[in-house]
C-alpha cells in the first residue's frame, strides 16, 4: 500500500503547538520545539525536508528565499490552520491513521500485547514505546469526534475534499494561504 500522505513530515513552529499534536493525531510525522530559535528552525527544515508551518509571515518568507517548503498558517482558530493545510497538500484527516503517532511526542504508537488490568476491556488500545503511555477511545472520543466532524464539514463547505494532491511547487507558493477570505461558494 502506497499512500502519500505518509511520506509528509511537517515542522510545526513554536507558535504552533496545539496544531501539532492534532497532525500527529491524524498520523503525520510532526516535529514541535518548544523553544527554538527561527534559525535553527530553518536549518531543521532545510535538511529534513520538512514542510515548515509558520504563522510567522517573516519566518514564512525566510523559509521560501531558501526554497524550503513551507505554508503560513491563520492564527485564527485550530481548524483553519487543519483546513489550510489540507487546500494546500491536499492531504487527508483519518481518526484511525494506518500510521497511529504520540501527540506528545511523534513516536509510531505500538498494538501492546499484554495490557495492564485496567485497560483489558478496551478497544484499540496503542502504546508509546517513548513515553511509556497508553491511549485508547476513553471519554474524551466525544470531543475529538465533534471536532472531527466540524472540521471535515469545513474542508467539504470549501470544495476541495476530491482534490488530487499536487506535488509541492516551490515556486508557486503565494504569500497569503487561498481560503483566508471569506469567499461564500456554497
Ligand atoms: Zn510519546
């Protein structure tokens, strides 16, 4: 099985934390510094081959005279950011992603074998090898569910669920993400 998706590994800026943990959610491979400098920032980005996520319209701009790939997200609220980020790659959001990652620290989550007694009835329950904590569908579903809902309902009120993913242009990176207006197609 080939997916493309997989093969996108963002670097979230500092700024951008919260947007982080959810892309890791969602099962892509996002690094997120606390405290780092543009820099540094920029020289990760540079030699991963990261797409860097910046709402910073200077760092933005560093990023593309160095022609790293980089998208500037809207401050605004967590699914604009998830929504501008999907118009522009064309990726996918997937609640069970083939590739389940920790939100807190990016490590591929493992099926555990043997689950402590507490965690016998449950589902889907995964593993991080990292942080030693286990995750499972606990109370919590329920907002994530909502929010995923509300999100996926955002991407489809903008018309470009069906879009192929473009391969990155470096060059044709405009300055301001489409979709920040308010453009009213539906
Ligand atoms: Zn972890």
């Amino acid at each position: 099985m080939t997916n493309n998706d997989d093969e996108i590994r963002f670097l979230a800026d500092s700024m951008l934390g919260s947007l982080a943990k959810w892309l890791r959610f969602f099962g892509y491979d996002t690094e997120y510094y606390r405290d780092i400098e543009d820099n540094r920032l920029l020289e990760i980005a540079a030699s991963g081959n990261y797409v860097l996520l910046t709402s910073d319209r200077e760092l933005h701009a560093r990023a593309k005279s160095r022609k790293i790939n980089t998208i500037l997200v809207p401050l605004r609220s967590l699914k604009d950011q998830l929504v501008t980020i999907n118009k522009k790659l064309g990726i996918r959001y997937n609640l069970k992603p083939r590739v389940p990652r920790c939100v807190y620290c990016n490590s591929i989550l493992t099926k555990p074998k043997n689950l402590p007694e507490y965690l016998k009835n449950k589902n889907d329950v995964f593993f991080c090898p990292t942080c030693k904590k286990y995750f499972w569908e606990g109370r919590m579903w329920r907002n994530i569910r909502k929010f995923y809902t509300e999100l996926e309902n955002m991407i489809k009120s903008q018309g470009n669920t069906d879009r192929k993913p473009t391969s990155f242009s470096r060059e044709s990176m405009p300055e301001t993400p489409k979709g920040d207006k308010n453009d009213d197609k539906s």
